[in-house]
C-alpha cells in the first residue's frame, strides 16, 4: 500500500490503466479523511447523540429525547441570549464591511504600483495573537484604560467614561477590529476583478462617477461584499474570548453559555443542545442570507 | 478631489487597525505598572523578567511545538488530499471537500467542546497531543485550501515532460513537483503554524497540565502585576510575526512583475 | 521495416473507442504528419506512441522494437507538448539540460552539447534567461531544443505551433521543415490545422472518429482524396452530386443533374463503379472558370485577396453557392462555369 501510494503521489505517470489510477487517488485522499473523520465527525456526532440525553456524566444514559432543545428554545433567558448574539454579530457584520469597502476601494483602484505593500500593510496585524489584541482593547476601553487616562490627562474629562467597556458596545469595538482584514480581502478581490473598459464603457456613455459606482462597480462588487458579510458574521457569533474579556454580563454571547454549561454547570447535554441549535440557526440564517442576496441580484437585472 | 478623501480615509483606517496593537509594545516599555496614560518612563525590566520566568517559557515551548507538529502534518495532509481531489477524477470529490472544510465554518467553542466529549468519553487524558489533534481539525482545511489553489495552477504536462526526458516518477516528483510545490508548502507550514501557535479556545478545553503560550496568557490576565510582563512577551511574538510574514512574502513574490503579486497562496 | 509501425491499436476510455483499430507505418527520416478535427484520436495515438496511454489492443513497434508496456521515461522519443511545459523554476540552459542529466555526460560534453542545440533553434547565448522572461516564440524554441538535444529516435510534436501568431507560425514552419531536413530525425507531428500539415509534412495520414482515413503525400490527399471527409478537409471545394450514366473504355460520363451530362476519366474513379451509381463529383475552386463554359450562373458574393479573388456563384436549381477562385479580373454581369474534365474529383456517395 505504502508503494502505490508513493507511485500515486509521484505524478501517475507510470503505465496504469486509468481505474489503477483512480485507485491511487482514492488511496492518496484516505488518510485527510480518516484524520477528519475522527477529530471533526465522529465527535459532532457524539455532540448530537448527547444533546438527545439528560445524562450528566461522561457516559451515555438514560432515553433519548429533546428536552435539551426544549429547554433551549423554551427559556426566555436563552431565547435573549441568541437574539443578542445574532444582533451583536449582525452589527460588527455591517460595521466591519462598511468599513470595510471604502478601504478596498482605495487598494484596488487609487494604489497603483503599491497594491502589494497596501494589502500587506492591512494584513500584518493579523498575524498576531489574537488573545493579545482583545486584550489590548481592553485596556484601551477600560476605567483605568487608554482612552480614559488620556481624555482625564489631557483635561477633557473629570471622571473616567463608564459606558466604554463591559458592554456589547464594547464587544462590537473590538469584533469590528477583530476581523476587519477577512472583510478587506473578498471585497478587494471581488473590485479588483472588475474589467476597467466597463467603467471607461459608463464614462462613455454619460455616467459621472457616483452613477457609475452605484451603477457598475457597487453591483459588480457584490459577491466580494456578499462572502465578506458571511466570512465575519458566521464566526462571530460563535465567539469566546472577546465577550468574555470585553462583554462583562450585558455582552455575553452564546459561546459563554456554551461553555459555562461544561466549565462549571456540568450539564453537558443542554451545552450539547445550545451548540448544535446555535449553530442551526446561524446556518439557516446565512442560507437565507445569500438566497435574498441572489434574489435581490436578480430583481436588479 | 475623491482621491483625496480616500486617501485619508485610508489613512485613518490604517492608524485603527494598527494603534490597539501598537499599545502592546508601548507599554511593555513602560515603567509603570499599570496599563494607562501618562507614561511614566522607559524600561526594559519587563523584558529581562521575561527571560527568568519559567513557566511562560515553558508555555512558549509548549506552544511552539504544538504549532510546528500541527503545521507538518496538517500540510501533509493537505497535500495529499489536494493531490487526490485536482489530478485524479473521483466520484465525490464536492462533499470531501465540503467536509474537509467544515471546521471552517464551525464555531470554535463547538469543535473545542465536541472533541472534548469524545476524549472525555472513551477516557483518552488531555494533553498537548489532545491539543494537536483539535488543531489538526481546525488547521487541515487551511493548508487543503492553500495547496489546492497551487495544484490547480500546476501544468500537469510539466510531470508528463519529465518523464518524456527519461526520469522516472520518484525523480520527476524530486526534480519538477517538489520544487514548484515548495512556495505553496511553505505558505501552508506558515499559515497552519501561526493558525496554531496563537490558537486560545480548542487549546483551553484540550490541554491537560501543559499549558500552550495562549492558554497561559488567559491565565495570567486576571494578575496586574503580571501584565507588563505578558506584554513584552505580545511585543517580540508581534515582532516575530511581522518578520515572517514580510519574509515570507517577499520570497513568494520574488521575480514577479509588480502588478502581478498577490497576498496570500 | 518501417521505423515506426502501429498495427490494430485499439483505446478504449470507458465505453467510447477514442482509437479504433488504427494501422500507420512511419518511414525512418519522414516528417509525417495525424491530421484531424479535435476528438479525432490523434492525441490520443501520440500519446500513446510517447508511453503517456497504453494500448488496449494492438502494437506499437519503434526499430522493430515492441513498445507494449515501456514506460515513457524508457522510449526512444522525445514529445514537444502543445503547452510547451518549459520548467518554471529553471533557466532555458536547464531546461535544454534536462534530460541529459543521467546520461552520464562529463560537464563540458554536456556544456558543448547544449550551447550547440541552442544554436541550432537560434537561441544561442540565451542559456541564463528564465523560463518566465521568454515570449512564445522563444518557449516553442526551447521546447524544441529540449526534446532534440536527447537525439529521439523520433520527435513526437502535438500542436506545436496553435499559440503563435500567424507570422511567427509561418516561419516556424519553414524553420521546422529544414531543421528536420537537416538533422534527418524522424519527426511526427499532430495538428488540426491542415495548411500546417501540408506546407511540412512528407506524409499525412488523415484521421476523423478515431480511424484513418487516408495516407498520402500532401499533394495526393489534395489532388485524389477518397472520400467525402477528406476532400472536405483539406482546403475548400465544391461537390456535385452525380449517377453514373455509362462507362466506356477510359471515359465515365456522368450525369450530374444541374451541371448537365458531365465526362470523368475513369482512372478518377479510384473505387467500383457501375452504370446507375450515386457518386459525388467534386471540384476545387481554383479548378473552374468563370468564362467560356456551360454552366450559367451569377456573381452573388466578390472578395478581393490580392493576388487572386475568391466568388460566390449562384447557378440555378442548387442553393449552395460555388466557390470559385480566379486570379483575373472581376468579371461583370452573368459568368458561364467551366472546367477541365482532367480536374474532377471523382468519390463514393455514402449515406
């Protein structure tokens, strides 16, 4: 098996008759798979099993049923909690996007030759650690913190702002920073794909250049808008460590919850069932998401 | 005129994006303390602390071996995967791929917690190899993903040529495979490493004793006194990440005409 | 003995037959020529000849040598591949080193080797370029000097030159021609581009559905194709149909309905024939004249081409036009077709 795998890796340009070489593919694909089957499937799959218990140990017993999902979608308390969520998400999303544009605008049509360093200029924060960049608007959003030691330094204020830190105001800051770079690249590639004798083509025909942004480049931009908004919305709403550094109780999100049920409460089965129904209804909602995106292109045509 | 404005707007975006980060390295040289304004003077005490203090080196480590054997063996099998799924025609190939690519779209706390139950469940103990495998998970559809795009771009009649010139297909794989994968196995390693390395979430629910450099630094965040510490340790990582990238940048697009680089694999 | 000899080669992919029982004989020094739209087979027997498929039936034989089963690494040809394949992450001196590198050559013999093959395709002193740094032209070169400079028994070449422009694909081919003169290797060229095939080839067999249709010199396959797929391949032409009315001696007349009782010499018919038979006969345009015959017709589309002109006729009873190609002036008003009885391509009708 090693050998043909080593033969299927080096090319297939042996003599092999073409079902010989499927086989090799098959071969080469097993192991990713196997690997993801075990650390990704097969404990999805026991999340589900748990989520259809009210065991509260390690191992499974008792009947299955879907309590769990009733007392997740029962609770007003949880109902609240994955309304805000979603809402929290929703506002970074369209924060972040927003933002977004205008800076991968710029990128793909006024930096000329320095495209390169612009795009490597925007992606280097990100290369640091995450937990760190929490951590640093906390301290800039805090009672002690940047913002408000330098407004009381310089005089602007007497007494340090409260409303900057514990809050979802605060988590939507730091989100919005967060993941500003995975909203930048998607529109930039989305702009720069844009075949410029379009826009000469407006021009020609009497747009100025608001018409002809609203008109060309803003539709033409669409799916880079599109697969930005659900590169930053679908992962936020699952986030940790920003809520739990920045959120204070009023900004906690479902993964808090999430964890507090396998942390502390020991309810394994309902943290199972608020995994999985929370990832359903973000599911759901950025399927809906992209079918109104499609519906509304259509219209526009 | 609208030049202009997006200039500034750019600009200002910019100084956004970089001025909480930057705050790192600014008051790690600090004299004080406390995180906040005014600055009472310059020190590097928080950096020599740094290099007595055992158990965030031992994170450090920790950290990075994790971090290294997650990127070998995710871009191995990212590799092989992406080898499998452009130059063989499988039966299939669209639902592996949608699978491979899951954990890109699934929260982090779920994948954490989900392996955890399964760990839990048949009584395998928590350890940086626990913390490898949830990092496998998350770090495989990244190199699949960087690796298929170089695959696609591979001219397959470049292995074909080879042969024709008389090398059979281990010397083919050393002479023409390897070295023009080598950009995009680089980008892999590069990516899936530093994917890794600064990794919190699946790292916290998976890790036994042995604390990972993230997992640490959750720790000591509820500690003042140690934050000066922690931030001079943020400020070399940040300086390391920068280098490397830029680095590995460069060397990617070395030779290419200036309106033909790209960013990323 | 042939230098090359393909007998009953048979591909299957799945259930479609892309080689059907193909049978070819390559003389040692020939340029030769698989001409044929795309999804004919010709690539696929190339590939075949080069070790990149195998067979599932019949043999490949190269110098009385059975090919079945070599791998291509092992075969005595170098191919020069229609993307040209030139190694990215090598210089052109490299590039042309390629293959020699295990042939166990001292560095100078391969130095001297090498600089002499890059003179030879005129890109001497190039040997430090980067395969990036090439326009196509000098890629196609270095594709070329690349697969010669192993002296192949035979050079395999597929479409070589379908992504030059079309100057640069002119003088390749006058170049191509010599350098295969000069050198006297055996080269084998596939192309869907039958002006190609017939300004270099020695030979060319014509294949369309996986079978070979004919083989012959470029100025037979022009001049006596035989068949409809054929004659309609190569260059323009004009078909008529026709039965045959009587056969006498070395005369056929024929009755060709629109163009009235037309006579063929029976040495035109290269198949069967009896009274009462549905031929096709066919014309080439540069064959029929515009004045002094019996056709009535009229002018219905001009082009001027500079040193000849190419026309549209209209006769009566045939929606088709004909297409003429006459180098004198444009004539006006209604023209009478004719042509030399000597000039008609006689072929089988098939259903």
């Amino acid at each position: 098996m090693g050998k043909s795998l080593i033969s299927g890796f080096s090319g297939g340009v042996q003599v092999a008759k073409a079902e010989d070489g499927n086989d090799a593919g098959y071969l080469l694909l097993s192991p990713t798979l196997a690997v993801m089957a075990l650390t990704l499937a097969a404990p999805l799959a026991l999340l589900f099993l748990y989520s259809l218990t009210r065991t509260t140990g390690p191992v499974l017993e008792g009947g299955a049923t879907l309590a769990q999902y009733a007392e997740v979608l029962g609770r007003e308390g949880y109902r609240a909690l994955f309304w805000r969520s979603l809402g929290i998400s929703a506002v970074v999303t369209l924060a972040t996007v927003a933002l977004a544009y205008p800076m991968a605008y710029f990128v793909a049509f006024h930096a000329g030759r320095r495209k390169f360093l612009w795009l490597i200029a925007l992606t280097i924060p990100f290369w640091t650690s995450y937990l760190l960049r929490v951590f640093a608007w906390k301290i800039i959003l805090g009672y002690g913190g940047v913002i408000n030691s330098a407004l009381i330094s310089m005089g602007l204020i007497s007494a340090p702002l409260e409303f900057l830190l514990y809050n979802p105001f605060s988590v939507v800051v730091t989100l919005t920073h967060a993941w500003a770079a995975f909203a930048i690249l998607p529109i930039y590639v989305s702009l720069e794909k844009i075949d410029r004798s379009l826009l000469e083509a407006a021009t020609d025909l009497g747009d100025g250049p608001l018409r002809r942004f609203l008109r060309i480049t803003l539709p033409l931009s669409m799916p880079g808008v599109i697969g930005a908004a659900l590169l930053v919305f679908v992962p936020t709403t699952g986030d940790y460590v920003t809520p739990t550094l920045v959120g204070g109780p009023q900004g906690a999100m479902i993964a808090n919850i999430i964890s507090v049920q396998f942390d502390r409460v020991g309810n394994w089965p309902l943290g199972a069932a608020l995994a999985l129904a929370s990832m359903a209804v973000v599911g759901v909602l950025a399927m809906l998401f992209v079918a109104a995106a499609r519906a509304a292109a259509k219209a526009a045509r | 005129m609208k030049n202009r404005w997006l200039l500034v707007y750019a600009a200002a975006y910019l100084a956004f994006l970089y001025l909480p980060v930057l705050f790192l390295p600014l008051f790690s040289f600090n004299a004080s303390q406390y995180i906040a304004f005014p600055l009472t003077g310059f020190t590097t005490q928080w950096y020599t602390a740094l290099f007595a203090d055992t158990a965030m080196l031992q994170a450090l480590s920790n950290s990075l071996k994790v971090g290294v054997v997650t990127a070998i063996l995710s871009t191995l099998l990212g590799l092989l995967a992406a080898k499998a799924v452009t130059q063989y025609r499988l039966k299939g190939t669209g639902t592996a791929l949608g699978f491979i690519g899951l954990p890109l779209f699934i929260p982090d706390v779920v994948l954490g917690i989900a392996l955890l139950l399964l760990l839990a469940a048949i009584g395998f103990p928590l350890s940086l190899a626990t913390v490898v495998l949830g990092h496998l998970c998350l770090c495989t559809p990244f190199a699949l993903a960087v690796l298929i795009a170089r695959f696609e771009g591979f001219d397959r009649s470049l292995e074909e040529a080879s042969a024709d010139l008389g090398e059979n297909g281990w010397m083919t794989f050393w002479r023409v495979t390897f070295p023009l994968m080598l950009p995009g196995i680089t980008a892999s390693l590069l990516l899936t490493f530093i994917t890794s390395f600064d990794e919190f979430l699946i790292a916290y629910f998976l890790s036994g004793t042995d604390a990972t450099l993230p997992v640490f630094f959750w720790s000591q965040l509820r500690f003042p006194a140690r934050l000066p510490v922690v931030l001079a340790l943020g400020a070399l990582i940040l300086l390391a990440s920068v280098v490397l990238v830029v680095l590995a940048e460069v060397v990617r697009n070395r030779g290419v005409a200036p309106d033909k680089k790209t960013i990323g694999a | 003995m042939s230098f090359l000899s393909v007998t009953r080669v048979i591909k299957r992919f799945g259930d479609v037959e892309a080689v059907k029982a193909v049978d070819l004989e390559v003389p040692r020094g020939a340029f030769f020529a698989l001409l044929g739209p795309s999804g004919c087979g010709k690539t696929t027997l190339l590939r075949m000849i080069a070790g990149f498929e195998q067979p599932d039936d019949g043999v490949i034989a190269i110098d009385g040598v059975a090919m079945n089963g070599v791998p291509a690494h092992q075969r005595p040809t170098n191919m020069v591949f229609q993307s040209y394949a030139i190694f990215p992450h090598l210089n052109v001196f490299n590039n042309v080193a390629y293959g020699l590198r295990r042939d166990g050559l001292g560095k100078d013999a391969l130095r001297a080797r090498v600089e002499a093959m890059l003179a030879t395709v005129r890109l001497e002193g190039m040997g430090a370029r980067r395969a990036d740094q090439l326009s196509g032209g000098q890629r196609q070169r270095v594709a070329l000097a690349r697969a010669l400079v192993k002296q192949p028994k035979i050079l395999l070449l597929d479409e070589p030159l379908g992504a030059l422009d079309k100057r640069l694909r002119e003088q390749m081919q006058v170049e191509l021609r010599a350098l295969q003169k000069s050198l006297g290797i055996t080269f084998l060229l596939v192309t869907h581009d039958q002006e190609e095939a017939l300004s270099m080839a020695d030979h060319i067999a014509v294949m369309n559905g996986g079978r070979i249709l004919q083989i012959a010199s470029p100025r037979d396959l022009y001049e006596r194709p035989n068949c409809r797929e054929v004659a309609d391949f190569i260059g323009e032409i004009n078909f008529f149909h026709a039965s045959v009315k009587e056969i006498a001696g070395d005369n056929v007349t024929c009755n060709a309905g629109l163009l009235g009782i037309v006579p063929v010499p029976r040495r035109a018919f290269g198949f069967a024939i009896a009274a009462g038979d549905h031929v096709l006969l066919a014309l080439r345009p540069e064959r029929i004249t515009l004045s002094g015959g019996t056709v009535a017709g009229e002018i219905a589309a001009a082009s001027f081409l500079g040193e000849r002109s190419h026309y549209h006729a209209r006769i009566a009873g045939r929606s088709e036009p004909v297409f003429v190609a006459s180098s004198g002036p444009a004539p006006k008003g209604p023209v009478m077709l004719g042509w030399n009885p000597a000039d008609v391509i006689a072929l089988p009708f098939v259903e």
